[in-house]
C-alpha cells in the first residue's frame, strides 16, 4: 500500500465515523431546541444552539459533507440573528428553524448512504 493510499484509508476511517456520530449529534440540537422557553429568551441556551450549529458547519467541511456544512451554515446563522436581537422567537421563526433541522437530518443522512 502506498502513502497516499494508506492516507486515503485512514480519512476513510474518519470520514465513516463522523458520519456514524451525525445523527447523535443532531438530535442533541433538536434537544437543546426543543428544551429552550419560547416565551422568554434564553441567551445561554440560544449561545449553545448556536455553538453546536456552528461544529457542524466547520466539521461538515473537513469531513466533505458539504451539503450538510451548507445546510448547517443557514441555520447558524438564522440562529445567530435571532440570538442576537434578543428576541422570543415567534410561530413563523419556529418553523422555520424546524425545517432547517429536518434538513439538517437529511443531508446527515444523504452524507452517511453516501459515504
């Protein structure tokens, strides 16, 4: 085996385990989402949403599920707009951020048949 085969193996190996992690990891997101007040704003909760969101899309990247990253880079930042003006997020905001997670589900998916 060459070094360059050997390196394509071993990444192999950690593309297929992050892959095998993703659907933890994004219910762990749905948890925190669905464990936020939504009468009130939780800065704290919304800065952990937000930090989980934002792994994704950097890891997503270095793994090569671009998708996903893409996918998680919209609702990162859908997350931080809101986190940032501070506001309760209203019915229309919800929904929307949980298609943004049902997509992310997707894309974890697409990425591990995929791989």
């Amino acid at each position: 085996m060459t070094d360059l085969e050997e390196l394509q193996a071993k990444l192999k190996v950690l593309s297929d385990a992050y892959a095998a992690q993703l659907p933890e990891k994004i219910r762990q997101i749905e948890q925190i989402w669905s464990d936020l007040p939504h009468d009130s704003f939780n800065e704290a909760g919304f800065a952990t949403l937000h930090r989980m969101v934002h792994s994704l899309t950097g890891s997503g990247k270095t793994f090569g599920f671009s998708l996903l990253s893409d996918v998680a880079r919209s609702l990162e930042e859908y997350i931080l707009d809101l986190a940032q003006a501070k506001t309760i997020p209203n019915e229309e905001q919800c929904e929307h951020i949980r298609l943004l997670l049902q997509k992310l589900l997707a894309a974890a998916v697409h990425s591990e048949v995929g791989n």
